[in-house]
C-alpha cells in the first residue's frame, strides 16, 4: 500500500469523525488488480486487493468508484456496507474510433489475460453497428521456448485496435505493434486505461510503429 492510499485512509476517518452522512472514495486505478493474475489462476487467492478493500471497508467507505478494475472479483471482496462500482470506459472509445473510419478492424488482446476485456470492447463497437474480428497474442511453446504468437483473425490490409488496462511494460506491447504490422495490418492503434509507463516504457511506444495511441487515464 503506497502513501496515498493511507492518505485516502486518513481523510476517510476524518470525515466519519466529522459524522459525515456518507462517504464515497473515488479511486481510478485500484492498486493490485493486475499483478497477482497469474495467483488467482491457480487457487483464486487475491490478497494484497482483499487486503485494500477489508481497509477501505473498515474504515467506513459507503462507496468505491473504480475505473476498468483488472479483475470482477474485487467487487466481491467489499462486504454489502460498500457498494464497489466498476466502470467499464470500452464504450466511451468507440465514437472516436468511428471517426477515423476505421477498415475491417480487428480487436486484439495483448495477451491471454485480456480477451475478456478485448470481448466487450467488441460488443461496444457491434452496438454502433461496427462488425470486428478478433485477435489475441497467446503464450506458445516453442523449440522448448516460450514465446508470444498471434492467433485469430488475418491482419493483413485490415485496421487493428489493441485494447490493454495497463501499460507497464512499453517494450512489449511495442513487440506485440510490431508484429502486426509485419502482417501486414494497415493501422494499429492503441487504446489503453491506465498508463504506468514504467521505465522507457513511452519512449519504447513512441518509438514503435503505431500509427495513434489513446490512454484514458
């Protein structure tokens, strides 16, 4: 837990001494929700974002508001005194990317851990009227190595769109950029929610073959 999450704790309980009616925290990047995936994969333990949520809970929250959560389950880890709202900005991208007239998109996940998210970002665009297809870079093996390859729909001529929560790692989905254009996609673009840019992470992007790049927050 950094400093300003115990800030948030200490104005909380200064606002429930001072008898405040209701208290409602607003927190678009809800720590911890991304890097323990691989965790609740294998025995659906999520400690350190329980953790989080008991405090918040404790503390006398009535009400969180967290932007693209990386998993549901944290809605589940707050008890019914605290309603965990998770708003899901996917919609709000699609009237921008229809104005660049998109051709034949292709919605793609970075990795395993974001088709889901990849899914209703696809349902937001068939709600305008916008047919996509859909793509994923998925963990194979290969010569004993593991490596990332693209499966799912064929690229070549078409626009692609990488949906990503979190950019950590700029090198990687720089690679991941890369590649479909060596496939022969016309355009990528990249639309992502929460921008860590860790490292060289915006140099490692800017210096990719991106044709626009869209970070909410």
């Amino acid at each position: 837990m950094c400093i300003r999450d115990r800030e948030l704790l200490f104005m909380v309980s200064t606002l429930r001494r001072s008898s405040a009616r209701s208290i409602t925290a607003l927190i678009p990047y809800f720590a911890y929700t991304i890097h323990n995936q691989s965790e609740i994969e294998e025995n659906g333990s999520f400690h350190p974002a329980a953790d989080i949520a008991r405090m918040l809970d404790e503390m006398g929250v009535d009400r969180v508001i967290s932007i693209q959560l990386g998993v549901p389950q944290v809605q589940g880890y707050f008890s019914p005194n605290c309603l965990c709202i998770n708003v899901d900005v996917a919609p709000m991208c699609v009237p921008y990317f229809e104005s660049k007239k998109l051709k034949n998109l292709v919605v793609v996940s970075p990795s395993k851990r974001g088709i889901l998210k990849t899914e209703s970002l696809r349902e937001a665009f068939s709600r305008h009227d916008i047919l996509t297809e859909a793509g994923a870079f998925l963990k194979v093996i290969e010569d004993d190595v593991k490596i990332q390859e693209y499966m799912g729909a064929n690229v070549e001529g078409k626009d692609c769109l990488i949906f990503d929560d979190v950019i950590k790692d700029g090198q990687k989905l720089a690679d991941r950029i890369n590649h479909l254009k060596k496939m022969g996609a016309r355009k990528v673009y990249l639309f992502a929610v929460h921008a860590l840019f860790t490292g060289k992470s915006l140099m490692q992007l800017h210096n990719s073959e991106v044709d626009l790049s869209l970070i909410h927050i």
